[in-house]
C-alpha cells in the first residue's frame, strides 16, 4: 500500500492566488511511488514573486536562491527557477526564479528523473522525463545534459545506488559521469561538500554500492584515491577468503551497516585499511605493520575532507589497533590492559565501544564469516568491566603520588586476571 499524497492537510486557511500554483516535489513524490515512508517534503512554488510570498506570511532563508518558510509548517517552499553554468564547479551558476519559469523548466534543471517529478494537491503526478518508468525499472538516469554542469550530482547518483540498492546507474549517465571526471570537475568540489555527501552515503543501506559507482565513473581515484588502491590488492586467503582488498571493505561496509552503526563506526571502517594500500608487493599478502603504516594516511584523509574530531579520532584508533584486537583471545591481562588504555577505554568507555563494533565488522565482512562469532569482543569487555571495578580513589589516598601509577596498573591486571579465570 503507498503513502498518501506529499501534500498533508492543510495547517491553516492559508490560500494562493488563482495565478500561482504549488506543487510537492522531489524525493517526497519518489518515496511516495516507491511506496518508501514520506519523510521531508518540499515544494515548488510557480507564478509568485518574491514580494507575494513574504506578503502572505512565508519567510525568506534561501542566500542562492528564492526559498521560503512557511509559516505555520516550517516546510520549504522555493521559487521555481532555472540555472545557467557561469563558472567551474558547484557553485558556479546563476539563478534565474520569476512568475514566467514554468515547473517543467524547473524540473529539467534536477539530477534524476526519479527526483524530477511533481504532485499537485489533487494527487495528479506530473512527470515531464520518464521518472515513473525509471523507477519501475529500477534505473538511475540523469534529466538533461545540464547534469554535467554539476560535479556533485556524480556524488549524489552515488548515494542513491546507496539507498536504493537494486537500482543501476544508465549506462549513458556512467558515461556522462566519466567525461565529467574526466573534465577535472570534481577536483573542484570543496571538502565540505565531498563530506557531507560522502557521509549521507556511508548512512545508506548498502554504502558499498556508493563506492562501486564511484570507482566505476573515476571519481574514486580523484576524490578517495587511498581507498580506490585497495582494490586488487591481495589479502592471505587463510583469513580473507575474498582475497581483495577492496572486496573485503565493501563487505566490511555493508556488514556494519546492516547492524545499523553509527556514522563514526562506518567512517573508521571505511579507512581502517588504508595501509594495505601502502605496503611493498614483497609484504604481500601478509601486510605486515599495515596498521601503523594506515594511520598517516587516515591522517590525511581526514585533514582534506575535514572530517569531525569524533570520526577522525575513532578511525585513527580502528586504524593502529584492530590488528591487535583480533588477536585478544591470545593476549594475557597485561596486553589486555594495554590495548585498552591505548583504546582510552577508562575515560571515554563508549569509544572502546564503538572500536569494538568496527573490529566485529571488520571481522565479519568475509564469505563465511558473517555469522561466526568474535570471542575477542567479549574478552575485552570483561578486561574493562574488571579493570574498572578497581577503586582508583582508595589507592591514591593510601600511596604517595609517584606510586600511585604502578600500583593502579598492578590491580588492574590482577582484576582483569580473576575475571579471566571466572571465565574459563
């Protein structure tokens, strides 16, 4: 059964003038036919200038562009318009929003035909570029050539293979996409930008399919290219029976978000393997120190797209010790201890939560594996739940100040040891 028409009742006697015309659009009418819950809706306004709008109540926020708040609602409302490229990159257009711009001009200036369709308040979808057969066969393809003024719009078909997973891209967009790489437009998105995208798709349900279509048109290898060389590099096969490299991260991806994690965990998975990227043919497949070998790399990644303190943190702590972590099972109660202090486990115990839920899909993004179980998750929990039971407080009012460390990490291991031993 599908969702009721974008347009909700109406909040208020609020009334247009016969002459200006109000349609919902975009992703409201998409999820609607998909019969995908309505979640934001956004409106297009046509017939009405400025001055209209603001005299009946709605109030201005667009800086690029005419959008307005509706009163009563806070739903967007924005003025129909049309774009002409004047410079290179996203934001290199100018706006053209007046009474005369018609809505399917309006619509022709949109990314795909499954966001250019609209819906008036009687129901009747309009649908200028074929968005209804493009989602009955499941296809992402571009409105018009203007797509290509547009280098995040690459982004954007990306994230949508994300969301929508049994959709393929057309093959005349992948096309259009690879003369945009190809062009050098997307070395002018700005790192926000990238981000911002990036991280809606790592939210997706299979964000493995963000990176595909992005690898397949070459934008991967502009914008990524640390993770873009993951791909056909060897892994041993006694613990990664996929054997690539960037194989093995696209089901890592896919894994983690499966169990729904947050987008901290999903970054730190995205980039924990970076090093493997970076070590010698003649340390392959073993990869031997790759986890150190990451963490500049992680770095880096994380200063150009500007990541947040929270994922470029979590990812660089994934990044140096995963390693370490599936070998817990083989550590005693001082390695355990280590690894957590390394992991800050003691003050911030939610991180060590988070590393944890990024190591388990790390370990579960394998064929086969997906079901096993990761004992080395447990182990550590109980190292923490013990250590942490040690009254840190008693110790420093019995011990002078420069005995206070040794003798903390002492009853530590000796707690971690007794809770071991409960445990076998």
């Amino acid at each position: 059964m599908s969702n009721p028409s974008p347009f909700p009742p109406p909040p208020s006697p609020l009334c247009f003038p016969p002459h200006i015309r109000v349609y919902a659009v975009g992703g409201a009418v998409r999820d609607r036919l998909l019969g995908l819950p309505v979640k934001d809706r956004d409106y297009v306004v046509v017939g009405a200038a400025p001055e209209e709008m603001t005299a009946l109540g709605f109030r201005p926020v667009g800086r690029d562009f005419p959008v307005f708040l509706h009163p009563l609602t806070q739903e967007e409302y924005a003025l129909a318009r049309t774009e002409r490229k004047i410079a290179r990159g996203y934001k290199g257009f100018k706006v053209h929003a007046a009474p005369e711009v018609t809505l399917e001009d309006d619509l022709r200036r949109r990314d795909l035909t499954i966001n250019a369709m609209a819906e008036d308040a009687a129901g009747r979808v309009i649908d200028p570029y074929g968005g209804q057969a493009d989602l009955h066969d499941r296809i992402l393809r571009h409105v018009s050539p203007a797509f290509a003024e547009d280098p995040v719009r690459i982004l954007r078909v990306a994230r949508f293979a994300a969301r929508l997973p049994d959709f393929r891209v057309a093959d005349e967009t992948l096309a259009l996409m690879r003369q945009m790489v190809g062009a050098g437009e997307v070395d002018a998105l700005v790192p926000e930008r990238v981000w911002q995208e990036l991280a809606r798709g790592l939210m997706e349900a299979r964000p493995s399919r963000m990176l595909q279509v992005l690898r397949d048109c070459g934008a991967l290898a502009r914008l990524l290219p640390e993770v873009d060389r993951l791909f056909g590099v060897p892994q041993d096969p006694a613990s990664h029976p996929e054997i690539d490299t960037g194989d093995h991260l696209l089901r890592v991806l896919d894994w983690a978000a499966g169990q729904g994690y947050t987008l901290a965990v999903r970054y730190a998975v995205l980039v924990h393997d970076l090093g493997k990227g970076l070590t010698p043919r003649e340390r392959w497949p073993d990869h031997s120190g790759h986890e150190q070998a990451g963490v500049d790399a992680v770095k880096a990644v994380s200063n150009r797209l500007r990541v947040p303190v929270e994922c470029r943190e979590l990812a660089m702590t994934v990044t140096r010790w995963h390693g370490l972590a599936h070998q817990a099972e083989r550590l005693d109660a001082s390695g355990l201890l280590d690894l957590l202090e390394r992991c800050d486990a003691f003050r911030r115990p939610e991180r060590l939560h988070a590393f944890l839920q990024a190591c388990e899909a790390d370990f579960h993004g394998r064929p086969g594996w997906e079901a096993r179980p990761f004992p080395q998750a447990v182990r550590l929990r109980r190292a923490l739940a013990a250590a942490r039971r040690v009254d840190a407080g008693a110790l420093a009012r019995r011990l002078p100040a420069p005995a206070i460390p040794a003798a903390l990490r002492a009853a530590r291991i000796e707690a971690i040891e007794a809770a071991l031993r409960q445990s076998d």
